[in-house]
C-alpha cells in the first residue's frame, strides 16, 4: 500500500478538496489547494492585489509566517491602503488622547484659555471622526489628509480652514516631538492652507465687518444690563468675546476710569481709557451681576444666569449667541457682522487719531520691531486722545444735542 502524505486542513476562508501535498507542490508551489498566495520566481510568497505584486515573506522560512501576515494586513492592501508597520503602534485616538492631555496641562497653568482648550478639542474630535480612532498614524497617506482638505473646505471658510489645517498639522508635530511617532508626518502637497489671495477674495467677498454709529446705538439702547456693558467694552476698548468672557474686576479701575487687561490669548500688555458711558454701564451690570457658582469665577466681571462665565471654551460662546440674537431682533444681519466687528470698527475708526502705538496699546498688539521690547508704557494722555477720538465718532449728534 502506497504511504501518502496528506496537506494540512485548509485555513477558515480557504476551503478546498484535500490532495496530495507531494503533488500540490510539484504543480504550484503552494502547500495546499486554496492557498491564497503563490511562489515568486524571487523566492518569495506573493499575491497580486490590484494590480500591484505585494510580497509576504520568503519562502525559506516557511508558508505559515507568510499566510499569517497576509491575514493581517490584506483589508489594507485591498482597500488600497499601506498596512501599518506595528499593529500595535499609535492610533490616531491614542495620538490625540496624548496631545489633549498636554494642552489640558497647559490650560490648568493658564498658558492657553478655555476657548483655545475647546478648539483643540474640536480638532482631535474631527481627527478621529475623519480617520478612525483605531486608524494606525503610520497607516495614514498624503491621500487621507487631501480628503479631509475637501472635505473641510466643503464645510468651513477661508479662515477657518487656516486654522484648522493649522491646528491639525500641530497634532502630528506633537507626536514627533514627544517621540510618539519617529518620523515627521507626510501630509502631501495638497494638505496645505488657503493662499493670500484667495483669503483676501474671501474678506472682501463678506463686506465690511463694520458697524455705523447709530447702529451701534440702536444695539446698546436695546441690550440687556451685561450685554450692553460688553458691546461698549467692544467699541471703547476693542474687546473680543473671549476677552470679555475673561475680564476680571481686578483689570478695571473704575472711580478713574482704566482697564488694564492683558490679552489673554496672547499676554500681551493691554490698557484703554473708559468712556463714562462705558463705566456707567460696567457700575450696572457688577450690580446685577449673579452670584458665580464656581470660586474660579468670583474675580469674573461678567457672569451668566446660571452662575457661570459667559465663555465656553469653544468658537461659539454665549457672548457671540446672544449678540446674534439681538442683531437679528434689531434688523442688522449682515454676513461677516458679529460681536468681534466691534473689535473692527474700534480698529478702523481709531486709525484716523494718528497714533499708531497708542492703538496697539489698546487692542493688545505688538508689532515685530525690536524696538517695542524697549516701550514699558503708552502715556495716558495717548491712550486718552485715541478714546476720544472714537467716542466722538459715536456720539457726535447725541452730544450736540446735549449727551455728556
């Protein structure tokens, strides 16, 4: 009786008549019918997947090894994707477990406030709704990050794309720096930020993020005892929503009329003579003001009705949602016009007083010269000129009709 040898049990997926071994691989090379790659004249298990030859080891060490690694990686090379090198290195959900964490760290020492805190967070959000949170980072290509640059566009503006691309550029220089990822990230030619000029076709595509003196009047005569207070820091000052959010009552000196608030997102030196309409309203609405739930909040000038600042740690705070309210309520839609076209008008109308430093002052910029390192402080009588100046752009005909 002949003594034949029989190939091992077809793997789970690979079902086929069993035969002689000996004669399987005299005709193929493969151990067992079914086997889902073949010998290369290279000497190496292959399998061609659409229309590329992908090799899985030599055939010196073995079928089994080779058979192993094509189960784990063919859904990525059928799905036209690299496999990644380390099954069990850095997801994109672990990268941006890591990269929060830090930028939590940062916020508690208060190097970043809460609305950079909550864009951070919505950026690790869209990392992983966009890839997958169990997605390998070296399993992602220039192709990936050009589909999420469509997609982005598709959604957001100019600016905010900017910022995004931005944003998510510095989640993968984070794992390189702290050594998650051992290579810098390839993002492709096409994962790249809107140009100059299509941002400036953009702003002027939006109009004029201006208001005209009885617009803004008309808002503050209608605004509540908080929100009017804000609107008035917003043309007085050229406060934001996050910095109005973020004002404490130890930056204002209101029996002389003084805000010394640095900017929070930057730390840069800040300090505005208030108008007396602006003290006033600041007196109403400290009086008013709701006791804050949280400690953190005593110092916060303005404090909502559930006992909390007005901020909320994302792009859409409570101060721009009620300001849009009160725009829509007093006709004055207008796309691009919000809460921080305050902040532009004060910019705009402040430029005819001819002080360039003493605007910067006020609005919390620095220029790049080396000589700004040397200013420790703008005369008040400056400070005072250019207030001046915009308050009588504002209230010219209320005060010739007897305003103070």
């Amino acid at each position: 009786m002949t003594n034949i040898s029989v190939s091992p049990p077809s793997p789970p997926g690979n079902p086929g008549p069993l035969t002689p071994a000996s004669d399987t691989r005299k005709a193929t090379g493969k151990p067992y019918p079914g086997f889902p790659l073949f010998l290369h004249q290279s000497g190496r298990w292959a399998k061609k997947i659409r229309q590329k030859l992908v090799y899985f080891g030599k055939a010196s060490d073995g079928w089994e090894p080779a058979l192993a690694k094509y189960q784990a990686e063919r859904d990525y090379w059928h799905a036209g994707r690299r496999p990644p090198e380390n099954p069990d290195g850095l997801t994109v959900s672990r990268l941006a477990d890591h990269f929060y964490h830090a930028k939590q760290q940062r916020h508690a020492a208060g190097e970043i406030t809460a609305r950079t805190l909550g864009e951070y967070f919505a950026t690790c959000t869209l990392l992983t709704a966009a890839f997958g949170g169990n997605r390998m980072v070296s399993d992602l290509s220039a192709q990936d990050f050009a589909k999420l640059r469509g997609q982005l566009a598709d959604r957001v503006g100019p600016v905010r794309l900017v910022n995004e691309i931005t944003r998510v550029r510095g989640v993968f220089k984070f794992g390189f720096d702290n050594n998650l990822i051992d290579r810098p990230m390839r993002f492709g030619s096409e994962f790249k930020r809107p140009s100059r000029k299509v941002l400036r076709l953009h702003r002027v595509s939006k109009g004029l993020k201006l208001f005209t003196p009885t617009e803004i009047k008309k808002l503050i005569a209608a605004a509540g005892v908080q929100l009017r207070a804000m609107i008035l820091l917003g043309i007085n000052c050229g406060l934001g929503n996050g910095d109005v959010s973020a004002l404490n009552l130890s930056h204002l000196d209101l029996p002389n009329g003084v805000m010394d608030f640095p900017r929070p997102k930057t730390g840069v030196a800040r300090r505005a003579i208030l108008w007396p309409q602006t003290v006033a309203a600041l007196k109403a609405a400290i009086e008013a003001r709701p006791t804050p739930t949280d400690p953190a909040d005593a110092n916060a000038v303005f404090i909502t009705k559930y006992g909390r600042r007005w901020a909320t740690g994302s792009q859409s705070t409570a101060v721009g949602l009620q300001f849009s309210k009160l725009l829509k309520a007093e006709g004055i839609e207008r796309e691009g016009v919000n809460f921080y076209a305050c902040r532009h008008t004060f910019r705009t109308v402040a430029d005819a007083s001819g002080d360039q430093r003493a605007i910067d002052r006020i609005m919390g910029h620095e220029s790049g010269h080396i000589s700004t390192a040397y200013v420790e402080r703008i005369e008040d009588a400056r400070l005072r000129k250019v207030s001046d100046h915009v308050r009588r752009w504002l209230f010219a005909k209320s005060r010739k009709a007897g305003a103070k």
